[in-house]
C-alpha cells in the first residue's frame, strides 16, 4: 500500500475554541489529519471526533512523545510529518510557513519554543524530551529515529545520516491588517456600492442642497403666516423641519462617502502598484 505524501498531527489540550479551526485548515493541504490530545479536561477530544478527525493521546507535548504515539498506533506509515503544537503561541496564519517547510526535505527538523524570560541559548544541544516545540517537519525516517531516541537525546545524538536542523521558533511579528469594507458588514456594502457609484455628491449633495434651502425658505414664511396652533399648521411646521434635516443629512452623506471613495481609491493605487523587488 502507498504511503500517504503528508500526514500532518495537531498537537494540544483543552483547545476546544480552535480546533475545528485547525483541522479545516490542515485538511485542505492533506487528506491525512491526526490530533494529539494530551489530557484535554474540555471538550476537545470530543469535537476532534465529531469532525471525524483520527484521535490520539499522550501524556506528553514533546515531540519525542508524539513521535512514539505515532509509532505505536494503528496507522499507516506516511512519507512526511508535520508537526503543529496548538498553544497560545502559535497562530493560523502562520500554518503556511510550516507546510513549506515539509517541502524543504529535511528529515528532523523541529522549531523550540522559548519562554520570554529565557531564550534558547543553544537548541541543537537543548534536551528533546524536556523541550517544548512549536512545529516539526519530519520524514519517515526522521519518525523511526525519534520514536526510538532516548530521553536525554539532542539533535547530536541522531543519526548522521539525517538531515536534522533543531532552532528557535520565533512567532510572527503582528501587523495591522485592512479588511474590505464590502465584507465588513451589510452597512458596509451598501456604503461601498454607493462609494462605486462615483458620484455621491450628485446621487446626494443637489438634492440635500434643494431640500435644505426649500426647508429654510419655507420655515421664514410659516413663522409669519400661521399666527395661531392649529393642526394645519403643526402640520407644516413639522413638514418643514423633515425637509430642513433631511436636507443636511443628505449633504453630510453626501461629503462622507466623497471622502470614503477617495480613501478606497488611495488603498486600491497602493495594492495596484507594483511593489518594489516583486
């Protein structure tokens, strides 16, 4: 039977929050999703199950573990591994940069995580088993050599003949991200097919400009017509004053989406426009 090209296995507990998540993402790069509970108390195992996603468990979350987990179970042996340890740390937006790493063709390769206080001074030397990582590309031959390491093993005590690369994971610096204004919401649609019209002062700007004036022309004249209360002239009198509002939101509309469709047409110049060493 043929070897499935990439298995990849989550990693992580009580993170019933982000676990779909993780595993709609991991299958649309591999048919092959594995998660490794290691000693969830929510509703983690239970959801991993629901979306039909094989289960495992370990006591452990480091990788020589997970390579042993993997190794003593019921599975078809694949050609490539990915490792993802699912924590507070990690973030989908960084899965890309791991699954380019299985094409790297490296047979360990394993990201440590660090702590804030205490960085990594030399992760090759650092203790597998007593090490926390991040991601691991790994191939089969990678898998059998780390299944069977001892506890005190580094990235020196592996087999010569492997490709073995141990670093610091480093996380992805945050950056500001803009978000389409026609996927924001339904308002926002509704303001960007008006910004797309091109012309929110014409579409809003005369005739909240004709509605204001004919409401301030026609307040001056109800003052010194209706001397007296009466329904007629409450009735003009709040006719007159719908038209005066109405009006002068027509033409603060009217300005805001002018000044959105300049902004929208600014950002749309700067993705338009070619980028330097691109």
């Amino acid at each position: 039977m043929a070897k499935v090209p990439l298995r990849i296995v989550g990693i992580g507990r009580n993170i019933e929050l982000r676990v779909v998540s993780f595993i709609t993402r991991a299958r649309q790069a591999s048919d092959d999703v594995v998660f490794i509970d290691t000693g969830s108390e929510d509703e983690t195992a239970i959801l991993v199950e629901e979306v039909g996603c094989k289960l495992l468990r370990s006591e452990k979350e480091d990788i020589l573990s997970a390579a042993s987990c993997l190794k003593n179970s019921d599975l078809q042996p694949a050609e490539n591994y990915l490792f993802i340890h699912i924590n507070k740390q990690w973030s989908l937006r960084e899965f890309p940069l791991h699954l380019n790493r299985c094409r790297e063709n490296w047979d360990v390769y394993i990201g440590l995580l660090s702590s804030e206080t205490e960085p990594i001074p030399r992760p090759s030397e650092s203790f597998l088993a007593d090490s926390m990582f991040q991601h691991a590309s790994v191939s089969s031959a990678g898998l059998d050599e780390l299944a069977t390491a001892k506890s005190d093993a580094n990235a020196h005590d592996l087999s010569g003949q492997l490709r073995v690369r141990v670093i610091e994971s480093r996380t992805l610096p945050s950056l500001p991200q803009r978000e389409s204004l026609a996927t924001a919401s339904r308002f926002a649609q509704l303001f960007m097919w008006m910004i797309e019209s091109r012309h929110p002062l014409f579409l809003f700007g005369i005739p909240g400009v004709v509605l204001f004036v004919l409401g301030y022309r026609l307040s001056g004249g109800v003052v010194t017509t209706f001397t007296e209360l009466s329904t007629e002239s409450i009735g003009v009198t709040l006719l007159t004053i719908a038209m005066t509002l109405f009006g002068l939101f027509a033409m603060m509309i009217a300005l805001i989406l002018y000044i959105m469709g300049k902004q929208v047409e600014q950002v749309q110049a700067q993705y338009d426009s070619p980028r330097g060493g691109q």
